[in-house]
C-alpha cells in the first residue's frame, strides 16, 4: 500500500522554486510524502487547475545509485516512446514525463535531479500480493510488458547498471564484502555466508547459462516487485507497471523470478520473526500461470530453468542485504542498527522456500497450454 504523509504550508513552500520549473498548469494546493521504495525521495501533489484538481508525482532522484541521470531518463522515454505504441495495454500511462517550463524533461539545479509524472488516480499498490486472482494478474503483466519490448533493440538504451541481476557479481561483491568489512559485524554474518555457499551451484545456473549464450538477452523491467504494479481500485486489473529506471538487457528470467520473490513472499521484507516469513504456494503458481498465459512466449532454454529464476534473485538479493551490511548499510536506508541483517535473512528464508519448489515450478511449465 502507498504511505502517504501530508507537508504542512511551510514544508510546501520549500519545493515551490522546484515544482515552478514545471508545467503543472495551476497552483499547488496539498502536497504529501510517498513512502514507497528503497531510492527516490518521492512526492504527491494536487493542483488546482480552472475548477478541477490534478495528481501529480515528484521524485528527487537518488544520484548516488544513478550518477548520471541523464542517461536514465532518457532510457525512460525511448521505453515510454515504444510502450505507447501499443495502446491496448495502458503501460505508457504513467511513465509520461511532464515537461519543465523549458520543455525538459527533468529539471536539474547542478546537484539536484527532479521529474514529475502524471499520478494514476483510482490506482492502487500492494507491498505483499493479497490473493491469487491478483497474483495472476501480476504474472499476466509482467509477460506482457516482456512481449511488448521484445522487438526492442538492446542497443537503444544504455545499460547502467551491467550484471544487475547477476549472481557472480553479486555473490563476488558479498565476498569481497567480507574481506573488507565492518569487522565487528563479520561474526554475526558468518552463519548466513555458509549457509548460502552451499547452495552457489543452483545460483549460479542462470548465470552460466547467460555467459554460455543459452539465454537471449532482451530489454527488461529489472525491478518488478509487487509494488511497482498499480492495480485499478476493486478490481485485479493491473492499469500499469511504474519504476523503468532499470530497464536493461537480460535474461526475462529476472523479471519473472524477481516477481514470484516478491509476490509470493509470505511475511514483511525486514521480519525479525521468521517463522512468520515464508512463501504462500498458491500465489506463487497463480503467478506462474499468468505469466505463462500471457503473449510472451519462452524458449526452450528458458523454461528449462524458470524453476530456478525465483530462487536466483531471491539469492542476489539476500547477498545485497548481507553486503550492505557488511559495508556499514551505505546503499540500503536502515532505522536500526542490524536492519540489513535481518533482511539479509528473512530473504534468504524465502530464498530457500523457492529453492524447494523447484520441482513444483518444473510441473507446471511442464502442463502449461502453450509450453
């Protein structure tokens, strides 16, 4: 769900000299902080336009984890570009960035990076997948927003951050992690590293695959988090998928398994409780189903490891929590002390949950209509 906080008057008036460099088209009238997310500093405002109110959304974009943001941005609107080409499906909606009075499409002052978007009324986001029927949905969209940037060249973006989602980078910077650490944090990560290192076959499976060309390389969304679907209220419709900052080429495998981690994870993402993390079956295969019914079709190779897709970039993620928290949390916001360790661990909790559903995924790839 979106967490919002309304600004007094007085914190309003500190982003007037920013949201005056676009085109809103009336006054600001409310303002709220967007509490969604690990990156972009985000807001929600209404203005006032003739006798009507318009939504729309600001983010101050994080330049530590995109240094060039230029080049993001225009990532952005070579997908939107090819997104709107499709209008039965309503992906571009929400990715029209609104111009500044300069016609740019972001406003920058030197050091500070802003955009705005069109917000989607009458939307709504869930942080863990309330039921099947949406669960489907999230799988449906997710092949479908592969299929329509499937004839996309890889070479029209630029790929800024290579490897994302591959598990030899991020199982080499959790090594290295370790060997120039926090030192009094070593001991406690200790238990978790091994018991990850005895499952670094399976992880590494897509990985080869990848640098044997068995995988094909297309544009992907690379962060498809249940968040990041906005459903239409009351309904399991998915209106849009937001967040195509990371748009990059990879296996699609990504997209899929980093859905099935997020949408079927039983549990809060920083549960200091495990036994109340896990992940809910039925979800997971009616994510499956969507996705497979969908008009992205896979190749031979791909559904020959789907079964491990889930299980990868739960097992990347895992190595990124317990890395940062290693470095001394620079990357990943924290509110307490071990809070990356312990989403270092109710991750992997989920991690070894997909891992033995493995056979369950084989089956129905196995059974799907299409497959």
């Amino acid at each position: 769900m979106r967490k919002l906080t309304e600004l007094s008057v007085d914190e309003i008036a500190n982003f007037h000299s920013t949201l005056n460099q676009f085109s809103l088209g009336g006054e600001v009238k409310r303002m709220f902080r967007l509490y969604q997310g690990h990156l972009h500093e985000t807001y929600v405002s209404e203005v006032r336009v003739g006798e009507n109110t318009k939504k729309y959304l600001h983010q101050k974009i994080n330049t530590t984890a995109f240094e060039n943001p230029e080049l993001m941005l225009s990532n952005i609107q070579r997908i939107s570009k090819v997104l709107k080409m499709h209008p039965e499906r309503e992906f571009s909606d929400s990715l029209t960035l609104i111009p500044t009075v300069d016609d740019e499409p972001y406003h920058s002052d030197g050091k500070l990076y802003w955009r705005t978007y069109n917000f989607v009324e009458d939307s709504i986001s869930y942080d863990i997948c309330p039921n099947d029927s949406k669960g489907y949905a999230l799988g449906n969209a997710t092949g479908e927003f592969l299929y329509l940037l499937s004839e996309m060249p890889c070479s029209e973006i630029y790929d800024y951050s290579p490897d994302f989602q591959d598990t030899f980078r991020r199982w080499s910077e959790l090594q290295e992690a370790l060997s120039q650490g926090v030192p009094e944090r070593l001991q406690t990560s200790k238990c978790l590293y091994e018991e990850m290192r005895s499952f670094e076959e399976d992880a590494l499976q897509i990985h080869k695959a990848v640098k044997g060309g068995k995988l094909r390389q297309q544009i992907i969304h690379g962060d498809t988090k249940t968040n990041n679907f906005l459903f239409r209220e009351n309904s399991d419709e998915v209106l849009c998928l937001v967040d195509i900052d990371l748009c990059m080429p990879a296996t699609p495998l990504y997209d899929i398994g980093d859905l099935l981690r997020s949408a079927s994870a039983v549990g809060r993402e920083d549960e200091r409780d495990l036994s109340q993390v896990g992940v809910d079956s039925g979800i997971m295969e009616a994510v499956l189903r969507g996705f497979l019914s969908s008009r992205f079709e896979l190749t031979d190779a791909e559904k020959s490891l789907l079964s491990f897709a889930g299980f990868t970039v739960s097992f990347n993620l895992t190595a990124r929590f317990l890395a940062d928290y290693l470095r001394g949390d620079v990357y990943f916001p924290v509110t307490r002390p071990n809070h990356n360790l312990e989403r270092a661990l109710a991750q992997w909790r989920v991690t070894t949950c997909l891992h033995s559903f493995r056979y369950v995924i084989e089956d129905l790839v196995a059974s799907a209509p299409h497959c």
